[in-house]
C-alpha cells in the first residue's frame, strides 16, 4: 500500500474525529460522544491495519515467517533430492547386475 494512501487516511480520520460531532448534534450529547467514538475507531482500526500491511515482510508478530517457510521448503527440496539420489543410485546398480537369461 502506496504511502500517500496512509498519510490521506489518517488526514481523514483528523477530520472525521472534528466533523462528525459537529453534524450529530443533537440534544443528547452521549448519542454524540458514543458515535464519534465508534467512527473515530473504526477508521483508526482501519489506519492501523493499513499501516500493518504495508510492510508484510518484518519481524513483527503480524509478518509472513520467511524463515520457516524457507526452512520448510529447504526439507522438501533435500528430501527430494536425496530419494533422487537413491533412485539414480539403485539404477545405477541395477545395470552392474549381471543378465540372467
């Protein structure tokens, strides 16, 4: 996610946190607080979500493991690679073995 899109996103959440209780003013002022509070964490969860993905590849707990995922794909080549060995090797021996006829 571009950086332009984060720093537009939270300019958006600095004028949501002062425009929505200005258009839901009514008589009560806990309907206010209460919705301004709800909007304000959406759009913040949101922000911080954004902010999160924009570096998938980190130390944090919230990153791709490359590490194990490198590991693990290490097993199956080596894996691989030594049944390929034995088989090659087992062919190898089989033509050695005199013809019966």
């Amino acid at each position: 996610i571009p950086y332009p899109y984060i720093q537009l996103l939270n300019f958006i959440l600095v004028v949501a946190m002062f425009l929505v209780p200005c258009t839901v003013v009514t008589e009560r002022d806990i309907i206010v607080f209460s919705v301004t509070v709800i909007l304000t964490s959406v759009l913040g969860g949101i922000a911080e979500v954004g902010g999160d993905i924009t570096d998938p590849f980190g130390d944090s707990p919230n990153d791709f493991p490359l590490n194990e995922m490198g590991f693990e794909v290490l097993g199956y080549v080596g894996n691989f690679y030594f049944i390929l060995l034995f088989m090659c090797t087992v062919a190898l021996a089989a033509s050695y073995l005199p013809e019966s006829t």
